[in-house]
C-alpha cells in the first residue's frame, strides 16, 4: 500500500475534496523541519526583540500552529497566575509582557476570491507591553517555566544542508 493510499483510508469524510496523501505529507514536513519547536522559538525571541508597544503579527496557517500561537499570545496576556487575585498592587514584573490586539482575524469574501489559498490563514496580533521580561534563566529552566520545548536555544537552526530554515510565519514591527 502507497502513503497516499493510506492516507485515503484515514481521511475525514468532510475533507474527501483533498487529495488523499495532503495530511501525511503535512505531517512528514511538520516532523522533519521540527516546525512547532521553530514556531515556539521564533515566539520566545520576540519577546526579547520587541520594545514596549512593538508589534508581534504572526499568520497561522493550520489549527495546529494557531493553537500554539494563541496560547502563546493568552500566557504572556495574564498576570502571574500564581498571585493571588486580592493584592491591592501588584509587582510590575508579574505584569502581563503582551496585550492582545487582535483576536484570531480570518480573510473577508473579497480576499479569497483573489487568494483562495488563503482560506486557512489566521492574523494575530499582540502589543509588547513596558513590563520587563523575567531575568534571564538558563534555557532549560526558561523552557519549563514557560512550558515550551527548546525555549533555551537562542539563535537559528539550521537544516541538514546548513542553510538557515525559517518556517515560522512570525513578524515583529518595533524592535528594540
């Protein structure tokens, strides 16, 4: 049996229009260019690359990145969840470092009739708040404060054939 052939078999029935070999391929690229952990990282450092009222725009393409790309955005949104909500002031660096600016935007009627492949495109936007970043950890204890694999490993990474990979669809205006 082929992948495709496989693939067809454990297709949804409401994606039948898609070729059937779409989302294994999907899958198999997703794996080897270690997309989400790029994703994750290229989040992470704009944090650090953003000035206060900075702009991050990142355009998702599936749910699977929107998902990490929205909790992402949610995380850095809230204050210190481990604080309790009574205190009467609040520690500046239990501020929020983002704040939402737009929520999950999708393209209009006009826009997929001139790109039709932008039919899964997502558009989120976060504003870089004054609130200092936490101090600097080393990165494994960075990565599981955030809950973020790799979060530590600062600067590109680079493929097989060592040409820098940018699969991230990240975006920041207002660099410090």
């Amino acid at each position: 049996m082929t992948v495709a052939a496989g693939g067809a078999r454990a297709m949804p029935r409401h994606e039948r229009e898609k070729h059937p070999a779409t989302r294994t391929f999907q899958a198999l690229r997703i794996a080897i260019n270690d997309e989400f952990g790029e994703l994750e990282n290229g989040l992470e450092q704009s944090l650090e690359l953003l000035a206060a009222g900075g702009r991050l725009v990142v355009i998702s393409f599936h749910s699977l990145e929107d998902r990490r790309v929205k909790r992402f955005i949610q995380r850095h949104s809230q204050t210190d969840p481990g604080l309790p909500p009574e205190l009467p002031v609040i520690d500046s660096r239990s501020q929020p470092v983002l704040k939402k600016v737009r929520i999950g935007k999708k393209p209009d009627k006009q826009e997929l009739q001139a790109n039709p492949r932008s039919r899964s495109a997502i558009l989120r936007v976060a504003e870089r708040t004054s609130t200092p970043l936490p101090e600097a950890e080393d990165g494994d204890q960075q990565a599981s404060r955030a809950g973020v694999a790799g979060a530590g490993n600062n600067g590109p990474r680079n493929n097989r054939s060592g040409h820098h990979r940018n699969s991230d669809s990240v975006a920041t205006e207002g660099f410090a």
